[in-house]
C-alpha cells in the first residue's frame, strides 16, 4: 500500500526535523522531502506547529509499532527482557540510519517554553514508549527488589531519560560510540538493580 | 565591577537561547535583553553563529566558576565528593531560576547537523565539565572498584549524559519532579558502583 499524502508528509517531517530542528525546519522544506505542493500541506495542516505535533504522534506509532514487534518479548524472565531491550536500544545507535536521534527529545528541546502544546505531545510520545515497559520492569520489580525505594514507573522512565541524554552528548561530538558507551552504564544499572551483576560493576552486564 | 559590552550580550545570550533555542533567537532579542544596539553586537560578534560558540564557552565558564568553588570539594572521601556532586546538581533543579536546563544540551540538539562548530563547542563545554570529575571517579573506582570494566572518564561522561536526558524529559512535561527523580537513578547508580549500597536498591543513597 503506497501512503497517502498526509503519511507521505509526516514521514518526511520526522526525518527532516530530526536534522535540522523545529525552528529550522520551513515549510518548504517538508514538502520538498514528501514531494507534495505547499496546497496539499496546507490542506492536511493549519501550520507548522499542527505538523509538529501530529509528527509527534506519528513517531510514536512508528517507534511503538517497531517495538511492540521486537523479538525481546518472547523472552521467558522479565529482566532478561528488559536487558534484552536495552541491547535492541544499543544495537539501533549502532547500526541505524540516524543513530541518535528522537523526534521527541529534540522537539521538546526547543519548544518547552515557546510551544507548550508541541512540548506535550513529544512528553505523551516519550511517556507513552516508558509505560510499554512498566509492566516487565514491575515484574522483575517484584521478583527481584520488591523492597526498593523506586517505582517500576520511575525506571521506565529513567530508561528513556538515559537514552535522550546519551543521544545529546553523542550530538555534541561523542557520536555514536559515546551513545553506546551510555547505554552500557544503563544496562550495568538495571542489571545490578535486578542482582544480575554485583555492586562494584565486576563481570559484564 | 560592571560587566563590559561583551559580556552583557554574552549573559544575554544564555538567558534568551536556554528559553526559545538557538533557531528561534533572533539577534535582536539578545541586544532587547542586553540592552545594547545592533551595532554594538555586530562590533563584537560577526553572526548569531558566532554568538553561539561564544555564549557556549561562556557558559562553561560561568558554570565552571560556579563548581569549582563549591563546598563538595572539601570532603575527604572521594565517593563523598561525587554523591555531593550530585546532591548540589539535585538542589540545583529543586532550586534553580531555569531549573532543567542547559545551554550546551540546547544548542548541540538544534545544530550537530547543521552549524558543527556550534555543536563542537557544545561538546567541549560538556566534556570540560566531566573532566572536572574523572579525578573523584578516578579515586574512587581505585578504592573500591579496581577491576571494573569502565573508565573514569566513561563514568563522568555518563553524569552529564543522564543531567541532559533528565533536562529532555522534564522539559517535555515531567517538570523538576522528573528530574530530581532521574538524578536519584543517577546517584544510585554511583552509589552501587562504589558498594554504598546493595544490589537490590535498599537502602537511599
């Protein structure tokens, strides 16, 4: 099935304002990516702002599609699973077309303050990913920490902060060895949080 | 004393990007918060671009002054000083006048693909600010975990990682609260690491 033209200009958004930024991104530019008329864009969206946000909740159906068909889930044990995602995460910087790059996290970046509405939709889009591993990360909770001063919902959480931190150092120079490098602190974290590695950090995670 | 021209356009620039982003500053929102004409800044800085590197070693030095003279320092324990470290940087989001952000976070997401000397000078300002704790890190891993398979430098490249994505997810809806929590993880983390506390999460670090 060839996408319609509102598809054809969202997918082109994400991979342009991935690029370039909001602020950055024109109008013009996302049309030329799609290979739509500025009428047909502005037939689908009032504005750039509109397109944002609507670019926000495409990535996350994208990304969430991609996930929800990820092999990890197969798994048997609740902390393999959650390891097993984290190395799906590392393998991504390591191999994918823009290794460290989340729509959501460069969008909310510049529109916090300026375009609150643009700034939630990329919070429902990080919030929404974090929840679909609540459930494991509760699991492993129970079996292995059930004492521990944090919520399954706060680690969730705490996974996807990592990964948008690790992609903004890797931005700023560290590339996409740094993300990973990154990403490994977090597996190491989860993994000692779970009692599959011991407290000074000896023996891979 | 009273800061020179450059300066105060300098300062300016921290308050003004940090808020709308690097795109949508204009040079003329940064002389309206300086109080300078256009001239004034156009004798001083050759483009916006050029205002950005400048703004980004600003920025280090202003936060460097900042740290380097914090209490944290006077502890005798190295492990001591790193969780102090991240005591101050909890107090900072908990306190703070823009509490979740940082200017080197901002500008290296809307620029690592298009201006990379801004992201260049982005890296150096973050990376400069590790390097003021691998000499902690250092000590401590040697004192109680020798054997481990990660640096110092990797470790105090990874507090800055986590501070960024914590700024990501608070600015996308998570607030202070967010925050505070990811830098909690944070500090857990280090904690674990250096056998402050057990595998399982017990105990606050």
């Amino acid at each position: 099935m060839r996408p319609d033209g509102r598809t054809k200009i969202l997918d082109a958004a994400l991979s342009v304002i991935r690029t370039k930024g909001f602020e950055a991104t024109r109008v013009e530019d996302v049309c030329a990516a799609a290979g739509v008329s500025k009428g047909a864009f502005f037939h689908h969206f009032d504005s750039k702002e509109a397109l944002a946000i609507a670019a926000a909740d495409h990535w996350s159906a994208v990304t969430g599609g991609f996930f929800e068909t990820a092999d990890f889930h197969a798994l048997a044990d609740p902390v393999d699973r959650i390891l097993a995602y984290l190395d799906l995460r590392i393998a991504l910087v390591e191999g994918g077309e823009l290794p460290f790059s989340c729509l959501a996290g460069t969008l909310a970046q510049e529109t916090f303050a300026t375009r609150p509405a643009v700034a939630e939709a990329c919070g429902r889009s990080i919030r929404g990913h974090a929840g679909s591993l609540v459930a494991d990360i509760a699991a492993a909770r129970a079996a292995h920490a059930p004492d521990a001063d944090w919520t399954a919902e706060s680690l969730a959480l705490h996974t996807q902060a990592v990964i948008q931190g690790a992609f903004v150092v890797a931005k700023a120079g560290g590339g996409a060895a740094s993300a990973v490098e990154n990403l490994r602190h977090l597996k190491r974290y989860v993994a000692m949080l779970f009692g599959r590695i011991g407290p000074t950090g000896g023996g891979k995670p």
